[in-house]
C-alpha cells in the first residue's frame, strides 16, 4: 500500500525539463499578465473606466492649418459635420427660404451700423439732435452709415414680415416645429419694438409727435397708464423719454433678441428645413441639397444682393434730417408712424367711437396672441393634412395688413 501511495504521488510531480542543447538559446522568463483588478490604495477596490478620447478627431487626416484648429476647437467639429450632412429640400417654392437669411443679414447690418453711430450719438435733450447733425454732415461716410442703418431696419421688418407669412402659408409651423414658430413671431416683436425705440433718438419734430402720439394709445387699456409713465418717464415726452428709449434700444431689446434668435437657429438647425404638405407624397419635391456649403452659398448670394440694394437706397433716397423737435410747438400735420405700423394706426382711426381705442387694442393682442399659437390650434397640418380655414385666416391677416397700408399711404403718402 505504501508502496502504491509513493508511485501515486512520483506520478504527479511534472517531469523535470531537459537540458536545452549547447548554443541554444535560453527561454524568455514569463511575465505575469497585468491585472485590472488591483485594489486601490487603501484595500477600496475600484472598478477600471474606460473614457472616451475627449478628441477623437486628432488623427484624421487634414491640413496643417485645419489641424490646429481641430486641436483647439475640437468640439465644434460635430457640429461641422452636422452641419455638412444637413439637407435642403428643393421645389418650386424653395425661394421663399432665403427670406429669413436676408432678415438675419439686415440685423447683423444693424448692429454693426449702430456701433459705428454710438461713437458720435450722445442721447440727451440738448445734444441727441446736434450730434446727429454732426453725423451726417461732418464725420466721413457718417451720412452714408446713417442712411444704410435706417435703411437696414425697414428691410430687416420687411423681410421679417415676408419669412413670417411664408412660412404659415407652406404651414411650416407644424408638428415639431411649434416652438421654432413661437421664437420667429417673438423676433418679429422684437424687430417692432427696435422700430419704435429707434424711432425718437434723431430727436427731430417728427419722431418726437409720433413718438407722443405713439405712448399715449395704451393710457386706455386697463394698467396703460402705468406702462406709458415708464416709457416716457414721466407724465409727458421728454429727455427723460429719450434716455429710456436709447436704453431700450441699444442694451435691452438686443440683449432680448440675441437670447431668441439663438433659440430659433438651434430649433432651425436641429429641426431642418420643413416642405410644404403634401409634396413629399406626390413627388414635388425635385432633390435636396447640402446645407453648408451649397445652401449658405446661395444665401451668400442674397446677401450681397440686399446690400447692394441697400447701398442704392441709401444713396439715392436719403432719409431727411427734419429739425430739431420743439415740445412748445404744435403738432404738424400729417403725424403717423413708421410703414410697419399704418395698418394698427387705421384700424385706431377707424374706431373713433367711445371705447373704440380700446376695442382696438385688445383686437391687436388677442389676434397677436391666436397668431403666435396657431401651431398648437391647426391639428390638421400636424397630420400633415391641408387645413383651409388656417389658410383663409392667414389670407384675412394679411389682406388687413395690406388693405390698411394702402390707406394710410393714400391719405399720408410715403
């Protein structure tokens, strides 16, 4: 038995290598494999992460100069790409979307304009009308600069005004696209709200009486009175208003449109580009083309085209200087506000009865409102099924826009 035991336990010893030859060579000693599993300092075992390389564009294969920049700005070269695989639908009515392109355009036109203006305007009573006169006939090119600011802000509202109703009659508002809706109605507010703030700072005769007839219209509405004492300052219009219109017109509402505007590119590049109903079904739609660079490149176009159009108007239909707004003076005759602002004027003239004024307001903001939410109330074109009511109210609005436009202008002129 024992014997049994010890030949039981020789077997299980390995056999003893054998001696390796002369002149050859000696096996590498093994390495143990490395362990992911080592315990943390401390006897804590942590798990191994794996992280993602924060660039995984480093090794693509571009330019020296691309190179560099990817290396510094890494996390905008998504968004490139994005960018390069966004499409364009093209079809017959393609045109209509270079309109919010060239709104866009007419207000970075604007802003540049405005801080060349700044550095010679001085906002108040005794000087706003003097260093606007000094603009326009003293500093070089001032007068030209003037022309194309004021130029740009009526092209900025038309061309708002044209993207606005395009886009409802192709019911581009429809489901996802609500909120992108909501934020172009909002910038079109806001390019109305430049209009009138702008409109006192020549501190000429004409914009101070439109301006006083401008603020007295919401006295009627319910808490008016208090809202009109902001704007002015005080009971009346005066260096007190000018200064709260210069404020309102140089920090706030462009601090306001910034924040929206970026809101509605983001919704515009994440959304895409909407087709009109139907023209995805019935083969309407001819093909699609890359966003960046082909769609930018024609918008490019357009852009060049409104400037140039903006440089003739400047130069050959100047806006005049007026004189210098007297508060003792009369009123002139023929006082009414900027072209953007005639259809709202007529319906207030229309309505002259007692509470007319205020039917007229709240007409305004209860259709202003009912616009801004009409995605939300048209469940047809979210089925992207044809809505006709939604369509003959739009033709309704802007038959009153229209309509009203042409009276003021028959009965004023330009």
């Amino acid at each position: 038995m024992a014997e049994n035991n010890k030949t039981a336990a020789a077997g299980a010893v390995p056999p003893k290598p054998k001696a390796a030859a002369p002149g050859a060579a000696k096996p590498a000693p093994s390495k143990p494999a490395p362990s992911n599993t080592a315990p943390a300092s401390g006897g804590v075992y942590k798990p191994p992460v794996d992280r993602p390389d924060p660039n995984p564009y480093k090794e693509t294969r571009v330019s020296d100069l691309t190179a560099w920049f990817q290396e510094r700005f890494y996390v905008l070269v998504p968004v490139i790409d994005y960018l390069k695989k966004k499409e364009v639908p093209k079809h017959r009515l393609s045109f209509w979307y270079y309109f919010g392109g060239l709104a866009l355009f007419f207000f970075m036109i604007q802003i540049v304009t405005g801080l060349l203006l700044l550095q010679y305007y001085k906002p108040t009573e005794a000087e706003a009308f003097a260093s606007f006169v000094f603009i326009q006939q003293h500093v070089p090119y001032g007068w030209l600069i003037r022309q194309i600011h004021a130029w740009s802000a009526n092209l900025m509202a038309l061309m708002a005004f044209i993207h606005m109703f395009s886009t409802f009659f192709m019911k581009s508002y429809r489901k996802p696209r609500e909120l992108m809706w909501v934020s172009g109605f909002l910038l079109l507010v806001l390019t109305l709200g430049f209009g009138f703030t702008g409109y006192l700072l020549p501190w000429n005769e004409l914009a101070f009486f439109a301006t006083q007839v401008g603020t007295e219209v919401p006295k009627v509405a319910p808490g008016g009175a208090f809202l009109v004492s902001i704007l002015r300052g005080g009971e009346e219009v005066s260096g007190e208003t000018l200064t709260r219109m210069f404020s309102l017109h140089v920090v706030l509402l462009p601090g306001l449109l910034m924040l929206v505007l970026s809101a509605h590119l983001m919704l515009v590049q994440v959304l895409g580009t909407s087709a009109p109903i139907g023209y995805k079904g019935t083969g309407m739609i001819k093909g699609y083309e890359k966003f960046f660079p082909t769609f930018l490149a024609k918008d490019a176009i357009g852009w060049m085209i409104g400037f140039a159009l903006l440089v003739y108007l400047a130069w050959a239909f100047p806006w005049h200087i007026g004189i210098k707004a007297d508060p003792l003076t009369p009123a002139p005759v023929g006082i009414k506000p900027e072209w953007y602002f005639w259809a709202q004027f007529q319906l207030l003239k229309d309505l002259k009865f007692e509470g007319g004024e205020l039917l007229a307001i709240i007409s305004l903001t209860v259709g202003g409102i009912v616009w801004m939410l009409v995605p939300f109330f048209d469940r047809q074109a979210s089925k992207e099924e044809k809505s006709p009511a939604f369509t003959i109210f739009g033709l309704l609005v802007l038959a009153f826009l229209l309509i009203n436009t042409f009276r003021v202008y028959l009965e004023y002129g330009w």
